[in-house]
C-alpha cells in the first residue's frame, strides 16, 4: 500500500527502435563454435491435443444469488481429450476419458511426461556434436552455453487449435496449473487476458495453433488445408 499507486505510468523510447527477432540459440551457438548447423536448430517432435467437454447445468453456490447483470446457466465440464506425437510408438492417436475431470488433467500430463522424456533423450543425441564442441572448448560461458542447450531439447512443443483460449481456460479449475508449478515453478506465461498465448516450462512449451493463423480461420478449415487426407475432421464424443 505504501509503495503501490494507481496513477498510471508510461514509458516511451525516446527514439523509434526496429524490432529485430531474436535468432535462435542453438544457430547462435553453432556459428560461435564454428560447427555444421545443418538441421541441429530444428526440434523434431511436437505433440498435438485437444479437449472435449461437455455442457452441464450449472448450480450456484449457496451463498452467491444470481444477479441482473450476470447470471450463469451452464458449465463446460472437460470429459475426454485426445493427443498424439510424432516420436516413433506415440504417432497414433491416444484417447482417455472420465467423469472425474482432474483426472483426466492428471492422465494428460501424464502421456506429456512420457513423450517428453523419449524426445529430451532423442533430441539431447541429435545435439550431442554441439555438446561435445562445447565441452572441448571451456571458457566462462560453457556452463551456461551447455545449459541452455539441455533446456533447449528438454522443452517440446505442445499445440493446440484455441488452446489458450478454450482447453487450457477448461482445465484450470482441475489443477492444470498445479501440474505446471510441480514440474517448474518458476515457469513463464504470456497472456492475453484470459488467452494463454503460451506457456513455458523446463519440460513444456505450449502453443496456441489459432494465433498463427489467419483471421478467422476454424479447425475445420485448418485440417481442410493443411491434413494430408480429406478424411481427417474434428470427431465429438457423444454419451
């Protein structure tokens, strides 16, 4: 209270800046030791998901009345959800559903950990000729050059289509973001209100598919694009 004000501040450069985007790391360090980069910089596995849910009535607590201003008639309860990766023994779709929606968030992280662990290993190999180069070359920054390259084959990409706007809003209630803090407490979120454009961890690195995408560009026409076969489609599970 003492330290805090309401009075809104802005800062401004006092001259325009170009933005510049940041290049990526491991091409950074491929140049800086002088090694092939070849395909070193690309992460070769990604896992996809998506969350279904089913619309309950909702009921109030007893101790909230409903109000002219805002009332609450339904509730989305997430009842299944389907994944799949491109690592080798998960490229087929792996599907789990339940009554108990915090099970189902225990149950998908789950698969997350399985996968990410086979893709840390794989990945931590495909960069082992960074790692040696490293290694042979000690200076002040190996510790932190070796770090940074263990971080980057840890953290596999996790996308969804609205993800940050629709699942990942669905699940908190049921401990989504207790399963992030027990794997990194100290990890980042980018939001934009209640839309988590991403959020990355030590293991994770979640991505919202809608935001690289054109404006108004739906699931449906999204696989209509880009899937290889015509019968690829969005399935609903139905009780």
């Amino acid at each position: 209270m003492k330290t805090c004000s309401t009075e809104p501040k802005i800062k401004m450069n006092k001259e325009p800046v170009v933005y510049t985007k940041p290049r990526n790391r491991i091409v950074e360090l491929c140049e800086y030791y002088e090694i092939e980069l070849g395909t070193l910089y690309i992460y070769d596995y990604i896992i996809g998901f998506d969350l279904e849910a089913i619309n309950l009535v909702y009921n109030l607590p007893e101790n909230k009345e409903p109000s002219n201003v805002l009332q609450f008639t339904s509730k989305q309860i997430p009842l299944s959800f389907s994944t799949m990766s491109n690592l080798d023994g998960y490229n087929t779709p792996h599907f789990f559903w339940s009554k108990d929606s915090k099970d189902i968030v225990v149950k998908i992280f789950d698969y997350f950990d399985e996968v990410q662990k086979k893709s840390n290993d794989l990945m931590m190999n495909k960069l082992k000729p960074l790692l040696d180069k490293i290694s042979e070359h000690p200076n002040q920054y190996t510790n932190k050059h070796l770090e940074e390259v263990t971080i980057y084959c840890s953290s596999i990409p996790i996308v969804g289509f609205n993800s940050g706007g629709y699942d990942i809003n669905s699940m908190l209630e049921y401990g989504f973001l207790d399963e992030i803090l027990k794997r990194d407490p100290e990890h980042f979120n980018l939001n934009n209100g209640k839309r988590y454009k991403a959020i990355k961890t030590k293991q994770f690195t979640f991505l919202d598919e809608m935001l690289y995408c054109a404006s108004g560009t739906t699931l449906d026409k999204f696989l209509k694009c880009f899937s290889k076969s015509k019968d690829d489609h969005k399935f609903h599970v139905f009780l």
